[in-house]
C-alpha cells in the first residue's frame, strides 16, 4: 500500500497508486472546475500532490493549459528569477559491468572503445573545463567496482578541485554515480561534493527489471532507495530524475512526484534538483526502437506541470535537447543547463577521433559556452557561475526553507552578477562581454537593498581589478 513515509520502494513507489492516478487524472482531464480548484492551490506557490499534478498533466482543455504554462513561468521567476545555473558533465570512465539496454555503456558492448581518465587526464579536462570558463561539474562515470571504486572517484574529485588554472577554480562538484552504500555516500560528503545526483531511469519496476537484466542496477529496490541512503550519510542536497522514452510518461510524472513526496515526508527536504533528460541514439543504441518517446509539446508540458508541483526545486536541462527546445522549456521552469558539453570520456582537452568516439548520447545543443551564455543573454537571462549556497552551507533544508520564503534570491541574484562579471572578464568573446556588461547594469538597479547593491558594485570593481570570487 503506498506510504511516502515508507523505507521500501515499493512503498513510497506504489504501483497501483499511480496506476489509479493516472486513471483518475484521465477521467478528470475535462473536468474543469477542479483543475480550476488545482490551479488556484497552485498559485498558493506551497506546490502539489502527484495525483493533483498528474490532473494538470492530462488536462485536455486548452484555454486551462494555458494558464498551466502562465502560471509554471511566473511561480520560475517568483522563485529563481532569470538566472539560469551554467555546469557541464564531467566523464571519468566507461567502463561498466550493467546491462542497460539504453544506454552504450552496457557491459556487452563490445563496439565503444572503453577509456578511463588518469590523473593527469582528470587534470587536463578540468584546465579545458576552466578555460571555457565553468566553475560546476557534474562529475560521471560507470558502475565498476574493478575500473570505478569509489576510491577512484575520491581520488578524481580531490584532483579537480586541486587544479587551479590561471583565474580558473571548479568550486562545486555534483556526482553522479551507480548507487552505493550508506559509508560510500559518507566518504562523497566527506570529499565535499556538491548534490548527489541518480536517475531512477524508470519508476515502473517490471520495465526497470527489464530494462537492467544484468548486474548490481538489475535491483529496483536497492536502486530506488538510494537517497534514503544517500541523506543517512549526510548528503542533503539530492537530484532526481527519469530517462522519457522508456515507460509511458504520465506513470514516470507520478512516480517522480511521489519520490519528490517521499523525501519531504521522511527528511523534511525534497530534491535539491529534478532532471528530465529524453533517450538519445548513441554508438549501439538507436532511440526510435523504444516505443514511449514524447514530442516536443509533451515535453513542455511535464516541465511546467513539475516546476507548478515542487516550485522550490532547480530543474535541469542538458544539451541532449536542442536550442529550440531548450529556450521554449526555459520560460517554463528550467533554472539549470549545461553548454560546451562533451558527453564522452576526455574530448575537452584534446577532441575525440571520429573512429574512436565514447560519447553516452549524441548532443543536440552542439554550441560553445560563449555562445549559449550570449543568447541566454540576449533573451534577458543572467547566467549565473555562483556556487555560493553549497560554500556557505546553505544547503538541505537551509536551503530549502530560504527558498521556500523567496529569501535566497537577496544571495542569488547578487551572486550571479558578479559571477557572471568574472566570466566576461575572463573567458567571453567582445560581443559577448559589451552584452553582458549593459546586462550587468541594468540589473544592479533591481537589486532592493540599497547597502547590498552597493557592496555588489564595489565587487563588481574588484573584480575588473583582478580580485575574484566575491559571495554573499
């Protein structure tokens, strides 16, 4: 029986709960008074319940769907404003001992040239990475307990932060690794990291057993309990998500609340992030073989009806998605995303030969960092390189509770100028510094507290005199 407050997967994940909530959403797809009644308890900003999302999410009525995406864009700017969070993904090792189907990784193939970064490869990256201008990784890798223990992933991590090129610093690493234990996620904490990241994939458990026939990843439960893991050991900010395309998309909306759900009511914080990347082709893996793909529209549409129904949580989007898709998904939640990437092992340093690609999923968005940080600005976005919440400790429920009351954007918006103020001193192309330096100044005069506003102008100086990573 489905209980959020439950350690057991197929507890907090009930099955027939989303299987009768997507039936009882299908039924009120017309019903117009409640979705009014649901839009009106969203507008609260306080968010929904699965099966109250899942309504918004089947809705049919198109006039209502419309002030479903009014409403995702206001509550985005109400909570995040128009910042937009730069990262990019970080691969260490191919290398893996699971069988999923949709991924190149997968044990049995034997077509992808498996690598694994030294040191000195990690150290190199992270230069490239630097002289892009990034200052927050998401770092990657398969699951190998031979190739991939966590001693290496330690190893990697002190190495990245270790590098210190020119003006250059990687100030926040996001992890995204198999599941592990509850000592192993200590050890991650220990080593600083940022939000432990993992993807459920898929919350259907007989598709998921499927899908993962062979090795550690095979068990839905040990997977699925991961962040009650993760949390026990002390990682407090967490990042959710599913791969669209494998399952029918209204069952993983209803299982990725319920997940969001789960971690409130057992840690008093649900997830510091929710990812919602599509099945992509890569190497071996041909993406129109799976039959739950979703449109572009679809696609939107569970953006918005995710940002309504956990407003407090950052939403990310990678260059999986192309530019067209990505500006129509910002507006409506998307305060994170990815530019420069390269999903292969190594390739920033030194570019992959064409025989010899290792890429996990072909990118859409193939634009450098300058150039994504440039439209973004042209559409009035601030990018921000700020990593100041996770160095201040404002993390877990301290975030949480900031966000929740609208205060952290007195830390947020401020920092992402002058973030965005050292990357145009440092990494931009001309055009792309004269726009952000007319940016930077049209913002200053929205930031409310005169004494804040004043101290940002006074970093902003230092900052063009060389001086560096100033935060509130």
């Amino acid at each position: 029986m489905y209980n959020p407050t439950s350690l057991k997967a197929e507890e907090f994940i009930d099955h027939q709960e989303i299987l009768d909530t997507l039936s009882y959403s299908e039924k009120e797809s017309h019903n117009r008074e409640l979705i009014m009644d649901i839009i009106e308890k969203a507008k609260e900003r306080k968010g929904l319940t699965h099966r109250e999302a899942s309504v918004l999410l089947a809705c049919e009525e198109e006039d209502l769907n419309q002030e479903i995406y009014a409403l995702a864009e206001q509550i985005k700017k109400d909570f995040y404003g128009n910042r937009i969070v730069m990262f990019a993904p970080l691969y260490l090792s191919n290398y893996c001992v699971n069988g999923c189907v949709y991924c190149p990784y997968h044990a049995v193939n034997k077509q992808i040239p498996r690598k694994k970064l030294t040191q000195e490869e990690v150290r190199k990256e992270v230069i490239a990475l630097q002289d892009m201008g990034h200052k927050r990784l998401a770092i990657e890798a398969g699951e190998d307990p031979v190739n991939n223990p966590i001693e290496y992933i330690l190893e990697c991590i002190d190495t990245i932060y270790s590098v210190h090129h020119k003006n250059g610093d990687i100030r926040r690493v996001n992890v995204n690794i198999a599941a592990t234990t509850v000592e192993n996620y200590r050890k991650l904490k220990d080593a600083g990291i940022g939000t432990y990241i993992l993807f459920q994939e898929t919350y259907h458990k007989e598709s998921y057993e499927a899908l993962h026939p062979t090795g550690p990843k095979h068990d839905y439960a040990y997977h699925t309990e991961a962040m009650d893991r993760a949390m026990e050991g002390g990682i407090d900010d967490v990042g959710l998500g599913v791969l669209f395309g494998l399952e029918l998309y209204r069952y993983e909306f209803a299982g990725l609340l319920m997940h969001a759900e789960h971690l409130e009511a057992v840690h008093g914080v649900g997830p510091h992030t929710i990812s919602v990347p599509r099945i992509r082709s890569a190497n071996d893996i041909d993406a129109s073989s799976f039959d739950n793909g979703i449109s572009d529209d679809i696609f939107a549409k569970i953006v918005a009806c995710i940002r309504i129904a956990v407003p407090y949580t950052g939403m990310i989007v990678s260059t999986r998605e192309n530019q067209e898709c990505r500006e129509k998904v910002l507006h409506l939640g998307i305060s994170q995303i990815s530019g420069g990437s390269k999903t292969s092992v190594g390739g920033y340093y030194e570019a992959e030969p064409e025989d010899a690609k290792s890429e996990q999923f072909d990118v859409s968005d193939n634009r450098t960092l300058d150039e994504v940080v440039k439209w973004l600005m042209e559409m009035d976005y601030i990018p921000s390189f700020c990593t100041a919440c996770y160095r201040e400790g404002r993390t877990g429920d301290r975030f949480m509770s900031l966000c929740k009351s609208g205060q952290i954007q007195n830390c947020c918006h401020p920092n992402a100028l002058m973030t965005l103020k050292e990357y145009l001193e440092d990494y931009a192309s001309k055009d792309t510094q004269k726009l952000g330096l007319a940016l930077i100044k049209k913002e200053l005069s929205n930031i409310p507290n005169p004494k804040v506003r004043a101290i940002v102008e006074e970093h902003l100086n230092d900052i063009h005199s060389g001086k560096r990573d100033f935060r509130f």
